[in-house]
C-alpha cells in the first residue's frame, strides 16, 4: 500500500524563495508530495519526492530523475527538506537507505555505491508504467541527473568519470549509463591518501560542487582543488557561506554520521534551501536546457544571492591533456583546521 504526503517548504525557506531572485521562484512548483516503496534491485527503503501539481495525470508532464547518494550513516529521512525543494523545481527526486557491510574496514552501516544508479534507473521505470503508482506516466526515464553529500558525492565523481573503485565506491563493475547528464555534490572532495588531487575526466557531463564554507569535515581548499581538477566545463563551485558540513540536512549533526565540530553562521533552513536551490537551478540548466536557470547559475545568481560565492565555467577554454590516475576518497577524514574560502566571482582557476 502505497502513502501519500503532501509536503510544504518551511517559511524561512519560503522567503528565500520569493526574496533572493525572481528566476529561483519562477522554475518551481508549489506542491510536492512523497511516498516511500522498494528498490527492487536491492531491496533498498527509498523515499520519493515528486513535484505535485493539480493536474500532475493530465497536464503532460516529464519530470527527470534525480537520484540523491547519502552521506556515510546520513538517514534518508534527514535530507527531507533539501529533496522536497529540489523536487520543486521539476525533478523526480529517489533518496535511497543503502546498508551496507564493509567487515575489511570496520563498517557496518549507510554507505552509497555505483550499483544504486542502474538500481533505480530500472525501479524508476517500473514506477512510470504502473498504473497505481504516483508518478506513473509523469517520469522522463531517459534523463538522470546525480545529487551527492559527502561519501554520497564522492560516488558520484567516480560514476560520472565512468569508474569503479572496489570494493568502497563499488563492488564488482560499472559501466555509466547513458541516462546520466549531470551531477551536484555538496561537501565532496576528491583526493587519494597523500592529498593528490587528480584530473575528473567528466566527458563534458556538467558538475557542481557546493561547498559549506565553514566544513572541517570536507574542507572548502579541497573543493577547490577538486574543482580545478574537473577537465570539461560546464561546471561550478558554489560556497554556501556560513554552512558546515551537514548544511544540506535538515538538523544540523543529525544523528548517526560523525558530528563536525565548526558550529554554522547561517541558519540551518536558510543554508538548506540555498544548498538545493542551486542544485536544482544546476540540474534544470544542465539537463533541461533552461536558459533562465543557467544564466542564473553562470551569470546573475552570484550577485543576487548573499549567501553564495560562484566560481563558474560554462564553456571549455584551452587546456592540458591529463591522464586520469585511480584516487581514494579522505573526503570524510575529520580535519580540525579551516581555512575559509575567498570569495571569486566566476575566476577561472589557474589551472585553465
């Protein structure tokens, strides 16, 4: 039996949506609604998010997946508010529970990996030709875009540059599908266990980075230098000022994950949806084509929002050939010092 919630976005959240740019409110729906079912595949619990409109059977509506990878221990249930926005602006939004059993490093609990994209691929079209199910008919199957935090968007790196790294960010192979056309990762680095950060052959799928700048576990310089790695633009890297490292949740620390210690300056719901309205904006720019939303995410959000400070690239400028060399992820080692990030406004990194 499946349960229906209609859901709202909080009134600080609301505000946000009608002060900080027109565009941010123009592109959303008003009503999302939820439901939770099983991924067939792997038996995972997921929760669904869905824009909910009066006429959702009849208006001839094709929402794109957008799949978010939790956080190491992060509950789905505690990113909520950050997928209900992001559904809001026109995406089918699956958050996933992935337990998982890793005895080699002493875990034993929430954990993404690759095999969950094709998983829900296949359970999201299952979705869209049952008749009894809440979305069906409404789900553009042919156009994922990934969302990540943390370990979450570390995966997605390694999905979008078409790798496996066993047995922690995958087990046995994977192979990115072709559905795949975007990805925004909030509070991901990449790096191996020297603090080597190698080049992302992304293949041109547009990436974002969306980084709290008061994180001391995933620290803002090694966003940074993540971003300046990514070899294809589109992409960008959008400082939440004043978020920590569990600015994309619906508490701040929420139970279960390790706790960062730097306390944030922004209010929890204010950096929440600051945090999913730009990846929202990011995915419709990337995957719909939407003109008004890229030209908020490369040119005019930057100054309209006070919250953020954007370092952007939206078209390829001449570069060096690298050659992509296998990483392992430190993204989750807490890290005490934090240096803050400078504001940029749309700089090109010197690396270009």
């Amino acid at each position: 039996m499946v349960t229906i919630k209609a859901l709202s976005v909080t009134a600080g959240a609301a505000l946000i949506f009608c002060g900080t740019a027109k565009v941010a409110a123009a592109a959303t729906f008003n009503d999302v609604a939820r439901y939770s079912t099983t991924i067939s595949a792997n038996n995972d619990i997921a929760d669904i998010y869905y824009p909910n409109p009066s006429n959702l059977k009849t208006g001839n509506y094709s929402f794109p997946v957008a799949l978010l990878l939790q956080g190491a221990n992060v509950d789905k249930s505690d990113y909520s508010e950050y997928a209900s926005i992001v559904a809001r602006y026109g995406f089918v939004v699956v958050v996933p529970n992935h337990p998982r059993s890793l005895p080699q490093y002493g875990f034993t609990g929430l954990l993404p990996e690759t095999s969950q994209i094709d998983a829900v691929l296949v359970q999201m079209k299952t979705e869209n030709s049952n008749s009894v199910s809440p979305v069906a008919g409404v789900v553009n199957t042919q156009k994922l875009g990934l969302l990540g935090h943390s370990a979450g968007g570390v995966v997605g790196l390694f999905a979008i540059a078409n790798l496996c790294l066993s047995p922690v960010q995958c087990e046995g192979s994977f192979n990115r599908p072709n559905e795949l056309l975007a990805g925004a990762f909030f509070g991901t680095n990449l790096r191996d266990q020297n603090g080597v950060f190698f080049p992302i052959n992304n293949s041109g799928i547009p990436l974002a980075l969306l980084q709290g700048t008061r994180d001391s576990r995933a620290l803002p310089i090694n966003a940074q230098k993540t971003y300046e790695q990514i070899q294809n633009p589109p992409k960008a890297l959008i400082s939440i000022l004043g978020a920590n490292h569990y600015g994309i949740t619906n508490t701040n620390n929420p139970t279960g994950p390790i706790p960062d210690p730097n306390t944030p300056t922004i209010p929890q719901g204010v950096a929440v949806e600051t945090v999913a309205r730009w990846s929202g904006l990011f995915l419709r720019a990337s995957i719909l084509d939407d003109k008004t939303a890229f030209d908020y995410v490369y040119s005019t959000g930057d100054a309209l929002d006070p919250n953020v400070s954007v370092i952007s690239q939206a078209k390829p400028v001449p570069e060096s050939s690298y050659t992509w060399s296998l990483v392992t992820l430190s993204a989750t080692t807490a890290v005490l010092g934090l240096k803050k990030l400078k504001p940029h406004r749309h700089a090109r990194p010197n690396s270009w």
